[in-house]
C-alpha cells in the first residue's frame, strides 16, 4: 500500500472517531461522509498503484544486448 492510501486511511480512521464523538447529528453526518470519502480516495489510490506496477515491467525496455 502506498503512503498516500496508508495517509487517506488514518484520515477516515480520524473522522470516525470525530463521528462517534460527535454529540450533534450534523456534525457526525458530517464526519461520516468525509470518512466515507477518505476511504474512496484510499481505495483510488490503491487501486492505481495496483495498475502501475502491472503495467511498469511492461514498459521497461529489455537490458541492451551487447
């Protein structure tokens, strides 16, 4: 997992806390759907990942016979 998803989860981790906490329901409304963002972002960010390092070995040339 990259640092960036690793970042967005304990953020969303942070905002579920920050909900549970929360004793007005917007404010934990609020807080839910920012963790439910960060958890997006985290798994964009993964997912990507994923896709560059299949597709980089593809795009690294072979070593030059000589």
């Amino acid at each position: 997992m990259s640092n960036d998803a690793a970042f967005f989860r304990r953020q969303a981790s942070t905002q579920r806390l920050e909900a549970s906490a929360a004793t007005l329901d917007n404010v934990r409304q609020r807080c839910e759907r920012a963790a439910a963002s960060w958890d997006a972002m985290a798994t964009r960010a993964e997912r990507t990942d994923t896709l560059r390092a299949e597709r980089l070995p593809a795009a690294t040339p072979p070593p030059a016979a000589e």
